[in-house]
C-alpha cells in the first residue's frame, strides 16, 4: 500500500477511540516504510518488508506503553505500526509472519499496491470512521 492508504487506515483506525492520538497513529502507520530508509542509510541491508515489517516490532511499542507511556503516544504509534501491517497484509505481497518465512495475507490479499482498489478501500474505512 501506499503512505496515502497507510495514513488513511491508520486514522479509520484511531479517529472513532482517539481523536488527539492521529499524529503518534499517523507517525506508527508510516514507520515500517521509513524505518527502513533510515536503516538502509545507515548502512544495513534491509529488504523491503522484512524485519521493520514484523508484527512483534507493533506489539513491542503497545507493550511498552503500558509499562511507561505517560500520554498514550507509544499506544497509539503501536497502533499505527499495527494498521500498516494489516493494510500491507491485504495486498499481494503480504507481510512477514513473525520470524517466519512464511508470510500473511488477509482476505485472499485482494489489493496491488498503487492500484484503485487500494484507494477505494482504505478510503471507505477512513469515511465509514468519521461518521462514526
């Protein structure tokens, strides 16, 4: 998916619990993407959605949050993390399933990235929240 889908996902996500929380959420959704450029910069191979996409790198920070997050940024930026890899997961390409090899897609992974199915999607999650 694209930054577009991912941010727009992540607010369907957050706007119905947690209007205030859109920027860590926003912040979250995009982080597995640029984490890796910043990794990449830095020297390491990375591949794109290999480690940064791992589902145990978004339940880290919600599990650290409640252990010590005075306003809830680290909550919700895990929410985020967690909304990109759903969205990711909902395309061909799927995400990796922890440590595995083997990777997952949900819904019989009907989307392609940058394709208007994606937009059609991750929209209508966006709209159907603000009515909520």
């Amino acid at each position: 998916m694209t930054w577009k889908s991912h941010i727009a996902i992540a607010l369907s996500f957050t706007l119905p619990f947690n209007p205030i929380a859109v920027f860590p959420a926003t912040i979250g959704a995009t982080a597995p993407d640029w984490l890796e450029y910043i990794l990449k910069f830095l020297g390491f191979e990375v591949e794109h959605r290999g480690f940064t996409h791992l589902w145990i790198v978004g339940f880290f920070f919600i599990i650290i949050s409640f252990l010590w997050d005075y306003n809830g940024f680290l909550f919700w930026f895990g929410i985020g993390y967690l909304s990109h890899l759903f969205a990711d997961g909902m395309t061909v390409s799927g995400v990796p399933c922890f440590l595995l090899q083997h990777r997952i897609h949900f819904f019989n992974s009907p989307f392609t990235t940058g394709k208007i199915g994606e937009y059609i999607f991750s929209y209508s999650l966006l709209a159907i929240s603000i009515f909520i």
